[in-house]
C-alpha cells in the first residue's frame, strides 16, 4: 500500500492512463458514467478548459475543484469535513487549476494557483467512502435528498401506494428497514400492518424502525387523539377534517409524521390521503401561471387557542420549490389566517391568489386520486407531511363502548435519511487517498 497522500506526496505531471482493473463505473443516481475500456483506460483524458477542467466528460469550474479537494490538509479523515480553511477567502474565489496529474479509479490529482496538490474524487466510491455506505448512497441518495425524479408521484392510488408491509418483517433486519422506509421516501406514504398497541409509538420507531430522535411539538413528544367535546384543535373533535399539512403554523413544519390507529370501532372516520406532488405537476402542465402565484405569495397560518398559553404563527408560500424540484406544500385550510392576508396584500394579489389557490385544491379533493381507508387497531402509517395531504371523514359514536384512539408523532427528514445512508456506529469508513 502507498503512503497516506499528503499535500506534494503523490503529484506527477505526466497523467497515468492505465488502471488497476477493467470496470465500468456508473453512478445513475448522481448522472455521472465514467466508461473504461477491456484494459480500463479511460476514453476521454482530462483537461484544463478556461473555466476549470474537464473530468469524465463533465466541466468543473476552477473554484468547485478547490472546493471538492479530498487530501488529508483539506478533508479532515475522522470528520469528513473540509478544515483548515483559511480565514480570508476560504472559498478560494480566485484559485484555478495549474496542472492535472496522476488519475485513479477512484480520484484525480490537481495542482492550483495557489501552489496547493491534492485530489478530487471521480466517483461516488471516492466521495464518500467503500463497502454499505457506497453502495447505500448509489442506491438512495437522491430519494434521500428529495429529488422529484427518485419519486414517484400518484393521481391515483395503485397497487404501491396502497401496500401494506408487515410490521415483524419491517423490523426483522436493517435491509428490510431501510426497503420499507425507501418505499415510504417514494412514494410519501408508507403503511404497516401487525404493529403491537402495547409497544407505544416511542418503542414502534426507537427499538422497532430503529429511527429517531422525536420531534418534540406543542402536543409533546407523543399525542393520543380521541374524542373530546368542544375540542382545543379539531383534530379531537368528530366532524370532517379537510385534507391537511400538520402544524403550518410552524415556521418548519415536521417532516415525517406517524400515524398509529390503537382502536377504532366508531361508525365512520375514514382516512384519507392525497399526493400534492401529483396535483402540481398538473398545475405546471395546464396553469403555469397560476402556479408561480402560489410560489411567492405567502399564507399565514395561526394557531392561537384560548387559555393553552400557545401562540403560533408563521407563512409560507403554499408551494416551494429546491430548484426545479417541488419541495413542499403547505396546506390547511382552518388554520390560514385570511385576515392577515388582506392587510399583507393589496387586492390584485389576493384575486389572483385566489384564482390559483381554488384551482390547486380542485385538483387534490378530486376524490379519484383519493386513497381512502378505515383504518384498524394495530395499523401504522408514516406520512411525507411535506408532501401528502391527509384528512379524515366524519364519524359517529352509537355506543358507550366505541372508541377512536390513535397516537401521533413527529420526526425530521433527517432521521430517516441516516437510517438509509449510515453505516453502524464504530464503523469507520475513511476515504480511499491514502491508495491513490
């Protein structure tokens, strides 16, 4: 094995053309492909452009090579975070490329204006790391980042949607775990069968799935909703609840809700979900104008109940996007705050936002692209908050005896993201330079 890279230890001016093995390296997740010949040279040598190089067939600008070096000066091995930046220019805005040297299977030596050598990755391998995490991050690390095109959105709910997945085989391994949450990532909902009422809802994620920590809200960690009369929020009530994002009224809604039906023997209630993605998409092909107006004009959403000592208030755009990627809606109906909207807006802006905002909700309580089900005792479904809709149908109580209890919590994105993507703790996955 060579010596661990330091920042002169592995420069050569003269690029090294063949590699150790005959491989074609594919990374569809990151739309980068890296095509070797039977002996594994590479088709297209790298080269200095005027703007940076060219690596693989894809252009770097000088400043995002500087940026993306790996070497032990620059990429600290136990954190796996840039360090030693300096503290004028550390984004080194006026650095370029110099000199391309020795290329790997994995990496590629540059030297800079700044008289600094060191190494950028060429692959998902070299980025993060070998064994599970490389293979982990191939496999999901656009379903984790959110990326419209690892989902799949539904105006109907078909087969997948609806699937129920057994709770005993969800949690009999990690793999399992992670199929299961990969699934729930896809396509914003995700539903389990077989789910014990004596576990609790902290047991079902910490010991069960194996997620956490919980997303402490208003209503605590945990919070048991069942009939109450003259209730503090209408979910504790009887009457309809109109499809809805949870707690809009934050500045950040929880990205992850649970849904844990513990008994439900009243007549009625159904619940029911849609898939907002679904019906934007709609709105991008048919209303594109309209659209743009529920992109930058805000709602207020308040939740002010008497005599809780809560006060909560905030506003979004009903829809944000991350690029050209739908990001999140924001949606529930007895939680906006028209009045406030009316003393933000002058009145051209409100016609039009009106217009887009009906025209929005026509598309999701379209009932066809409804999925609806009672649900029972021991049924457990996770919801993309950020994404799908949920709401629930009126219901009645005939008989002492008859009960609808469920249990709800809140978690970040975050949590699921490092149950796909991590490797076990004291699993120390360090960067390949060190064999470059």
């Amino acid at each position: 094995m060579l010596s661990r890279l330091t920042p002169r230890s592995c420069f050569r001016p003269k690029l090294v053309r063949k590699l150790s093995e005959a491989l074609l390296i594919k990374d569809d997740d990151e739309g980068l492909q890296i095509q070797q010949d039977a002996i594994g040279s590479v088709t297209e040598e790298p080269h200095i452009t005027e703007k940076g190089i060219c690596l693989d067939g894809k252009n770097l600008l000088h400043v995002e090579t500087r940026n993306m070096c790996k070497c032990e000066v620059c990429f600290g091995k136990h954190s796996h975070q840039r360090n030693k930046l300096p503290h004028i220019g550390n984004a080194f805005p006026d650095v370029k490329v110099k000199e391309v040297g020795k290329m790997t299977e994995h990496y590629v030596s540059l030297k800079w204006s700044d008289g600094h050598e060191g190494v950028i990755a060429r692959t998902i391998r070299g980025e993060y790391g070998p064994g599970v995490i490389e293979s982990r991050v191939k496999q999901w690390l656009n379903l984790t980042r959110r990326k419209n095109e690892a989902q799949r959105f539904w105006s109907s709910p078909n087969e997948e949607v609806t699937k129920a997945w057994d709770y005993s085989w969800v949690v009999s391994s990690g793999e399992n775990t992670r199929q299961f949450l990969a699934h729930y990532m896809r396509y914003g909902i995700g539903l389990i069968n077989g789910v014990p009422n004596d576990m609790g809802m902290e047991k079902i994620l910490s010991k069960g799935l194996k997620i956490g920590p919980l997303r402490r809200t208003s209503y605590e960690d945990v919070d048991y909703v069942r009939f109450k009369p003259n209730p503090t929020n209408s979910a504790y009530g009887s009457d309809m609840l109109p499809l809805h994002t949870d707690l809009a009224s934050y500045f950040e809604a929880p990205h992850v809700q649970f849904f844990h039906c513990m008994e439900s023997t009243v007549e009625g209630g159904e619940s029911f979900w849609v898939d907002t993605f679904a019906a934007i998409k709609t709105m991008s092909e048919q209303r594109p104008d309209l659209l743009e107006v529920l992109k930058t004009v805000p709602m207020t959403f308040r939740y002010t109940p008497p005599g809780r000592g809560v006060f909560q208030l905030s506003q979004h755009p009903v829809v944000k996007m991350c690029g050209e990627d739908i990001w999140q809606t924001v949606d529930i109906l007895w939680s906006m705050d028209t009045a406030q909207l009316t003393r933000d807006e002058d009145f051209e802006t409100r016609e039009r936002w009106w217009d887009a905002f009906l025209y929005y909700r026509e598309l999701v309580e379209d009932q066809n692209s409804w999925f609806v089900k009672k649900l029972v005792g021991g049924e457990f479904v996770m919801t993309d908050n950020w994404r799908v809709l949920h709401a629930r149908k009126e219901f009645k109580v005939t008989a002492p005896d008859q009960e609808r209890i469920v249990s709800t919590s809140y978690m970040d994105w975050n949590s699921m993201a490092n149950r796909m993507l991590s490797a076990e703790k004291g699993d120390h996955v360090f960067l390949e330079v060190d064999q470059h």
